[in-house]
DNA sequence: AATAATTTTTAGATTTATCTAAAAATTATT
DNA sequence: AATAATTTTTAGATAAATCTAAAAATTATT
C-alpha cells in the first residue's frame, strides 16, 4: 500500500520534473517538500525499492511509469476536486487549493469516476490547468504567458502560472477572471510593465503579473 | 494539532460510549479499533494528556467535553459525506461506509458548512442516522427495534442498527428500504422470527435481522 | 476469603518518517 | 588540476504508533 507521504513526494517528483527535467534533484524536492535533504535521499530509496522512481546515487530521480500514473491520478484528483468546490461549493478560486491537498488523497475510483459525471466531464480546473482524464492523458492548450504577448495582440485569459492566493486576489481585484478578454496595448521598455485594455478599461500591469497569466491570442 | 490515529480513537470511544456507558474498557476499544489492549492503553494516556479522554488507570475512559465536540464533528463530517455521496454521486447504502471514512477526516470548516448548505441541511443519513447540526446538537426520534413491535403495528422504516454491506443487500434484495411501510403479522415463538406484510406481500424475517432493523410505529 | 480467570498495564522492541552532524561525491572557481 | 563550494549521502537519534510477552490489578468463581 501507498502511504500519504510517498504520494506527497511522488506528486513533488511529478511537478518537479514536469517541464523536460529528467532528472530531479535532491535539494529541488527537498524544497518543494519544505523538509531536509537526508529525509528526501531516505524517502527516495524508498520510493525506488517500491519502483516508482528510477535512482542512482548523487544523480537524482525519474518517475517510473508506474510512479507517473500514480501521479497523474492524484493531480486529476486534485483538479476535480477543486472544479466541484468551486462549481458546486462555491468556493472562489483562491481558497481551494488547501482542502484539494486533503481530497487529493481519497482512495474510491468510483468516488473519482463519479465526481467527474456529476461535474459532467470538466476538462480544466478554476485555474485553467488541464485535468487529466481517466486514462491520465492531459491535453494541453497553447497558451502563452501575458507576458509574451505582442503589441495589438487580442489575448483571452486561460490560466494562471502562480495559483497563490495573493496573486488570484489580485487578478479579482482588477475584474480578471478567466475568460476575460484583453487587448495589449504597450510595452514600457524600462521594466516591461504592459499596458492592457479590458472592455473599455485600461489596466498597467507589471512584468511579474504578466509572466504569471496565461492567455490565449485571438 | 490532532492526528488521524487520535481522531479514530475518540471517534471508537465516543460510539462506544454512546449508549450511557460511562466508562469505556480498554478491551472495547481494542476490539473496535482492531487493534492490541497495550496500545490502546498507550493511545489513551496520549489522549488523556491532550485532554481529550478522562482516564484512570484499570477503569477505563469517558470523553471529555473537548473529547465530545471533536467527536460529534467527525460524526456530521461522516454522515453529510454519505448523503452526499448518495444524493450526489449515485452511490448504493451499502457502498458509503468505506469512502464517508476517509472524507470524514477533511479539515476545512467551509467545506462541511457548504456541503450542509448544497445537501439542503439533510437531517439523516442514508441509514437513519441523525446528522449533528453545526453545534453538535442531535436530534433524536423515537425508533424502536422491528423485533420490539408488537404484533398487528403499521411500521415504517426509518434506520439500521448494522450498517454492514451484507445487512443492506439482503434489505435491497426484499425490497426493504428507508421509508418503506410494513405490517408485523405474526411472531414464531420458537425462534422469534416475524412474519411482515409489504404491501400485499408477506416475508418471514429472522429475529437476527428484526433487530437490526429499527422502525416508528405509524 | 482464597484462588482462578480476565483485563489492563508496563517494559522493551519494531517500523515509518523525520532530524542533525559529519562524510563523501559532485560541481564550480581560481 | 588543485582547491573551494555545494550537493548528496550516511550514520545515528528521535517521535509516533504499533507489537509481544510478562507483570500487575481487577473481577469472577469456588
């Protein structure tokens, strides 16, 4: 059997080693799991006796297919969880996340095939991140980051990169939800702020804002 | 911070202590919690320190009013989920249990009270279980065991003593469901075995199953 | 009331996941 | 290429929850 822990680090694997990192390191997970590099070198060996990750000393870790289905489910899990407090709970997009932890964890593929029915089906979560589907194929979106828009470009809002609190408080803050339409209208070339237009609006944003929106050129 | 081992075991004592038994044994709780004596023993004196149990050694536990609330709590958590879980998402009586044990140990007060709010504040779960209200109150009706009604009582069904897989198939497969009305004919003196009506139909039922089965005389 | 049976506790060991501190290996810098 | 800095691993310790086996306390029986 799986513990919660080990799924912990397998998810931490899986987000580490996401964007064409083959091999994670052991630092790298110790910081995303907030612990201490001997336990991650402890808890890798583990996880590698029980082959879901591949591991050779001092050259740090893979995902094993096996680890890579596990980890996938648990971020469909996570995903829809988070549709259906959202959809059904009426939760706002920045307060899901920590209880979607929780739920991530609960063991019943009929709990899981059940709620995506009841959720008919939802193929992205509240923060535009595509949920993978029963079968662990994720289908991805081109979207680009704000802040590799062009000048005149009419851009739709389709996810975010950061799913902070702070950050989707912001984007509330300033009417930017997904779905949202808008029109980059300049670039300051000192600190790459950008100015948009919403409807009739216009909103400067600064760079780190624009490079944690993801859009969609229209 | 409370573990999900100590949630478990003040969740056993509570149902053990629920029918004005004063001081749980350790023995019960071992039995319950499957478990060994000595580990219990250890268990409760952890609980008692965190004030969750009164304990005196050789006599057993009582929950204390700390000990109640976490309790009570755990038990709405549990019953909403399985509401929601048939309500919701087309699941059987007989298949809630397994699932309602895990969802049941979520943290997030705005789940359960929106969860309450998207159930429409259900009163019972689908065993007849009362849910506690968001202040632990309880609300109890008067139910008496089938095998304590008497001969020629128009009963309903309104709840189970064993919720057990078993128990509530052989009820779906005589078509004995909450709400359904029945008619005690006849009791065999020999093996306290009764006969009911529903509807037009007769059915014998064991004594076994008559008191497991609780009803409201109408 | 003495003895037997049962229940409960204690003592010491085990497993899981973690930690600190030191050693070993790798990578970067001069 | 030697040395310094960093990363990773090892060794040994700790805390939580469990276990077995034996001791102590309680309860039941004669």
């Amino acid at each position: 059997m799986i513990t919660l822990t080990e799924e912990n680090y397998i998810k931490a694997i899986y987000h580490l080693g996401k964007y064409g990192v083959n091999n994670v390191s052991t630092n790298a997970i110790a910081k995303e799991m907030e612990t201490k590099a001997s336990s991650v070198t402890d808890m890798v060996k583990k996880l590698s006796e029980k082959s879901y990750v591949d591991y050779k000393k001092y050259q740090g870790v893979t995902l094993t297919q096996k680890g890579k289905e596990i980890a996938i489910n648990i971020v469909r899990k996570h995903r829809l969880w988070e549709v259906f407090l959202v959809e059904k709970l009426n939760f706002s997009w920045d307060e899901v996340h920590e209880v979607a932890e929780q739920l991530e964890h609960i063991k019943s593929k009929k709990l899981i095939s059940q709620l995506d029915a009841f959720l008919e089906f939802p193929t992205h979560d509240p923060h535009g991140d595509p949920i993978p589907d029963k079968m662990g194929h994720i289908k991805k979106i081109d979207k680009i980051l704000l802040s590799e828009a062009e000048i005149g470009n009419d851009c739709i809002c389709v996810g975010v990169q950061d799913s902070s609190s702070e950050f989707l408080k912001y984007l509330d803050k300033n009417n930017i939800a997904l779905g949202t339409e808008l029109k980059v209208c300049h670039r300051e070339a000192f600190d790459n702020s950008i100015t948009i237009k919403i409807k009739t609006k216009e909103l400067i944003i600064s760079n780190m804002i624009a490079n944690n929106l993801f859009v969609k050129i229209s």
